[in-house]
C-alpha cells in the first residue's frame, strides 16, 4: 500500500510539473518563440525518466531516497558535460567554417571532445559502481536493461512522431489546372 501511495505521489508531481509547460508549449506555438523552453522540456524529461526507472525497479522508502539522490547528481553531471561536448562542438564547428582550417587546431579540438566524452563514461561507470551498493542485483540488471530500452523508445517515438506529421499546404498561389 506504501508503494501505491509513493507511486501516485511522484505521479502527481511529475502531472505539476508537466502542466506549466503545456502552457508554455501553447503560448510558443503562437509564436512567442521555441527556444527558451528547451530546460523545461529537458526537467520533464528527466522528471519521466526517473518515474518510469522508480516504477521499475521497485525500491524499498530507503532504496528510493537513496539512488533518488545518487541519480539526480548523476544526471547533473552527465548533464554538465553534455553541454561542455555541445560547447566543444561548437568551437569544431567554427574552426572548420574558417577559410583555410588548421588540421593542428581540428585535430586538437577532436582530442578535446573525445576527452570529454571519456569523462562522461567514467561518470556513468561510477554512477553504476555507487548504485551498485544500493540495489540488488536484479534491481541494477533491471535499470541497465531499463537505461537502454528508454534512450531507445524515446527515439522512436521521435522518429514516429515524425513520421506522423502532416505534410506542408500547398502554395495556393501554385494552383494546377484551371
């Protein structure tokens, strides 16, 4: 009954959470801009992610509070050095958009990115050694098993969603026949 009530709480959050962005969604659609909701699209994603991993794993009160905490540092981190690879990008980028791009400066910013990404790795190698003394066995196959399938689903149903979108009016000033 405890795990019902624990469900239906972080449910209820997360519906919270989700609200105010609906209303953002809304107002950018009328053209008040798509950019700046990109963080609150990124907290409810991240807000689903550990709903749906809690709902697998089925974690004891003290198992919850334990990995919740874990794993939202963990997130950051990942998160901070997403951005630091995007930020790395970035400057790759605009060495190659110059006229005549030194190979020195491509293949010292190659080397910066593939450090980063190593760092991230390492972050997510301890993340799961740190889990490891929370879960049992099951639980850490479970949310190895649930990290994969998650960053999968939501692949595809962008892909899908793609998929679905109607395709663009035609020009009412290209009109065929007479």
């Amino acid at each position: 009954m405890k795990r019902v009530k624990f469900t239906i709480v972080i449910g209820a959050l997360f519906l919270l959470m989700a609200l105010p962005a609906t209303k953002i969604d809304a107002q950018q659609h009328m053209g008040r801009g798509w950019g700046r909701d990109k963080d609150q699209h990124a907290k409810n994603l991240e807000n689903l992610r550990m709903l749906k991993m809690l709902e697998v794993l089925n974690l004891s009160d003290e198992q919850s509070n334990r990995f919740i905490a874990e794993f939202a540092s963990f997130r950051k981190q990942v998160n901070e050095i997403s951005e630091d690879i995007e930020n790395e990008i970035d400057s790759l980028i605009n060495i190659l958009h110059q006229t005549e791009p030194s190979d020195n400066a491509i293949m010292d910013q190659i080397s910066k990115i593939e450090a980063t990404k190593i760092k991230r790795e390492n972050v997510y190698k301890e993340f799961h050694k740190q889990v490891a003394k929370i879960l049992t066995p099951v639980q850490l196959g479970k949310m190895v098993v649930f990290e994969e399938h998650f960053e999968r689903e939501l692949i595809e149903s962008v892909r899908g969603f793609r998929d679905r979108v109607a395709p663009p009016m035609p020009n009412p000033d290209e009109r065929q026949g007479p």
